[in-house]
C-alpha cells in the first residue's frame, strides 16, 4: 500500500514527534491514541485497521485468510478507500486481521505505508499518533514518546463485551473473552513483530487508572519529554 511517497527510516526526525501507542485488543489503546492526537492536533494512524481491511477484501473474495499469496497480493495493492469500510470491527474480521498478521510480505506491504504515515503526517500536522502491535518497536522504533497500553484480560473482554452490547450487536461475554484470549496468544507468539512493548516503553494499565487518568499520566510525560 502506498501513500504515493516513500516510506523511510523513521521516529519524528524529519516529520516532527512521533508517538508511539501499542498494547493488546481492547486495552484502550485506540481510546488514548485518539485523545492524544486531538490534544496536540496531531494526526491519527489506527494502524490495526490496516491488517482489519486485508482481512475484510479477503473474506471478501472468498480466501483463506491464512494464505500467504493471497493475502499479500491484497496488502500490497490496499488502498486508502479499503479503510473506510464498514465491516472492519466485525468479530470474524479481528480474527482474520491477527492470521493475516502473522504473514511476513503482508507486514512488509503494510510497513512503507506507515512510516511514511509517521514522517509525513496528512493535513500539514506536526506530529503524528500512531497504534498498534510493533509501533514502538518495529514501525517507528526511534519515536519520541513509546506508551504500552494493558489491562487484564477480564477487564479488556467485560470492556469490548459492552461496547458490542451498547452498539446493538449480540455478544456473550465467554466467546468475547476466548477470542481476545485467541488474538492475544496469536499476536504474541508470531515470529516476525511480536506484541511486546519496546524496552523504552512507559507501561500504562488502564484496569487500574481508567482511561482519564490514562491519558493525563500520558499528557504529562509527553510534556516533559517536549521540555527536554
Ligand atoms: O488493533 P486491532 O485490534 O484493530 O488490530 C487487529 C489485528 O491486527 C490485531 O489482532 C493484530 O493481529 C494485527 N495488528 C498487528 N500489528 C499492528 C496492528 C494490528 O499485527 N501494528
């Protein structure tokens, strides 16, 4: 996929600062991302939904989401409208986003796309939010600011539970906990980008502050990494 530019080394150097945003589903990532952005008016990149509209034009077509030509040939000629779909958040999709996830030429398709995401920030910004799996350590690995988002696992399945119920959809917590738990084991023991925070990573648990203070302890570091 490509934004009709290069992607290239990256970490804010030459597109101003980078923040770096990863963690496990449903750990509120995607919420703080999203806040932080807004606040600095910095430029928003959910970069699962990447790895989401792969999954959808595959199930599309009819295709094993665990066939690696398949998949590929779908992640390199992705385009920007692909991300406007409706069906992204559906469930069958996130499973099929973490099987395409695992396939080396989807993530190198994907990677160009979001590097250059990070150093040339749409809209003229001056920054740029991005979220994920291997921001922090392999997307963007000299960011300025690295966040790892967790929660447990309870909390994260009670959470998207909610978030299904209040959106209309059918939901059992159970099923919504063993797919979490599915994605989890497949997004951390894949070889190539596992789910890890990067070693200079601050961890913030989102069970235990709630996502307010999520986002001031964020705010906080972010102002005094700026200050230095
Ligand atoms: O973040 P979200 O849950 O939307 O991501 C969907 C799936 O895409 C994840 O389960 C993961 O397998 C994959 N993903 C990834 N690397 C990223 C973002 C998402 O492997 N940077």
């Amino acid at each position: 996929m490509s934004r009709g530019m290069t992607g290239g080394k990256t970490g804010g150097v030459t597109g101003g600062m980078v923040i770096a945003v990863d963690g496990p589903a449903a750990a509120g990532k995607g919420t703080l991302a999203r806040r932080l952005a807004a606040a600095l008016d910095f430029a928003h990149l959910d970069s699962g939904m990447l790895y989401r509209a792969v999954a959808a034009k595959l199930l599309q077509a009819g295709a094993d989401p665990a066939d690696p030509s398949a998949a590929a040939g779908i992640a390199e000629s992705l385009v920007a409208a692909d991300l406007g779909r409706d069906d992204l958040r559906h469930e069958a999709v996130s499973q099929a986003a973490s099987q395409v996830a695992v396939i080396p030429a989807v993530r190198t398709a994907l990677l160009a796309f979001q590097r250059d995401f990070a150093e040339h920030p749409p809209g003229g910004k001056k920054g740029a939010v991005l979220d994920g799996r291997d921001i922090g350590t392999v997307v963007c690995p000299d960011a300025a600011v690295k966040f790892f988002v967790t929660a447990e696992v309870g909390v994260r399945a009670a959470r998207r539970h909610k978030e299904l119920i209040e959106s209309g959809e059918e939901s059992i917590y159970a099923r919504v906990l063993h797919d979490l738990q599915d994605r989890d084991a497949r997004d951390s023991a894949r070889e190539i980008s596992p789910l890890r925070a990067a070693q200079d990573a601050v961890r913030l648990d989102s069970s235990k502050l709630g996502p307010e203070a999520v986002f001031e302890a964020a705010m906080d570091l972010i102002a005094s990494k700026s200050a230095s």
